[in-house]
C-alpha cells in the first residue's frame, strides 16, 4: 500500500512545463477543466475508475482517454492507468510502443497484472493494452471483471478504461456496473441528439452511472469541453 501514500501529491513546476511539452495549452487547459468537473461529481473518493465510450465510432474515446490520462499523471502528479478495452480498434500498445499483451492474458490468468501494466516513459502514468488473444467482454465471469477492476483502484488514484462504442456495441455494455462512473464522448456536430439520448438509456438499463458528456472536436478556441447532465 506504499503506493497509496503518493495521492494528493501536488507537482512541481518542472511537472507541468513537462506536460506543455507533451500536450499543447489549449488541450491542457481543455482536461484540467474536465477534470475538475469530474472531481465535484465525485467528490471524497480516494480513486475514481472511469469509462471513456461513445455512442459510435470514431467520435474519439482514445484521444480523450490519453489526454487525460497525460494531464493527470503530469500535470497533476496522480497515479494513473489506462487500461485498453476497445474490442473494435485496440490502439494504446501502438500509441506507446509497448507489447501487446495485457487485459486479456490477465484474464485468462497468463500473467501477474504487474507484467500486463506497462510503466511509460511519462511519469505517473501506466497503460494496459487490450492483449492479443481477447475474447468478448461478456465472455468473462462478471466476478474476474469486479476484481480486475477492484485490484486497479488499489493500486492508482486514477482508472481511464478506453471502450468500443457503448450504443453500438453490447459487449462493452458489461463494463458500465462495474466503474464509478460513464463519461461519453460525443464528436460535435456529428452526432444526433436522438443517438446521445438512447445511449445514455442503454447505460442506465445496465447499471451505470452517466457522469456527463464531453464535446470532442469542436471547432473553436476557447476550452472544448461541455460537461453536463443530458
């Protein structure tokens, strides 16, 4: 439980010149305040484990997921892990460079979950790809799920689980009961509200919680980041 006494750390200067360095200004300002948002909607909790999904594809789950995860490993000096559950377009191992095992071998019980977290070259931050042989998430026993993800909040002050499309794709629908919380990516000015709105009942209908939604890609300059309640 060493690891634990690392929570609330504030970083250093060096720290954050490191995270301009790897994010630019806009996108930094851009997750702080989302970040900040998620922290007043889930308030006194030692570790939050989140889903990034969406509604359909390429709306941008994994881009969100890494810029969070980049801005709370460096500029907020908290432990963090993204974990690679993207059945449809599993892509952190080649944003990293790191080996493709991961998720699944740990499931099958292959490997420790020490071998299948890959500790970056970014401080604070460590990524599990999705593996190479991963069978649906539905295929798995919803016990090994909740203890997967009970063994991660042990171990980090933050858990970003990067999924294939909630409204489209039932497997990842399994992980909505087993996080704190869903936030939904919705690529603006693509997306229907219609869509939005039966994804969050799909959500619901499995137990989840639907945090808010973020507004990716949008077109101007000022922070990008709509966090409400649909």
């Amino acid at each position: 439980m060493g690891d634990r006494k690392k929570k609330g750390n504030t970083p250093d200067k060096g720290s954050q010149k490191s995270a301009g360095r790897i994010l630019s200004e806009q996108a930094l300002s851009y997750y702080r305040g989302l970040i900040g948002q998620i922290e007043i909607a889930l308030p006194r909790q030692s570790s939050r484990v989140l889903l990034v999904s969406s509604s359909l594809a390429g709306e941008g789950t994994t881009e969100t997921v890494v810029g969070l995860g980049l801005t709370l490993a460096v500029a907020l000096g908290k432990k963090t892990a993204v974990i690679d559950c993207n059945t449809h377009h599993p892509d952190l191992h080649t944003r990293f460079g790191t080996q493709k095992e991961g998720v699944s071998e740990y499931l099958h019980g292959e490997i420790p979950i020490e071998q299948a977290l890959v500790n970056t070259t970014v401080p604070n931050l460590h990524i599990m790809p999705l593996g190479e042989h991963f069978e649906t998430l539905s295929a798995y026993d919803k016990g090994d799920l909740e203890t997967f993800i009970s063994v991660l909040r042990e171990k980090f002050d933050y858990v970003l689980v990067d999924s294939a499309p909630v409204g489209t794709n039932p497997e990842s629908v399994a992980l909505c009961d087993k996080v704190d919380a869903v936030v939904l990516v919705v690529k603006h000015g693509k997306t229907r509200r219609e869509v939005v709105m039966r994804t969050k009942e799909i959500i619901e209908r499995a137990g989840g919680r639907l945090l808010g939604v973020v507004f990716n890609k949008r077109t101007f300059p000022i922070p990008g980041f709509v966090y409400n309640r649909l």
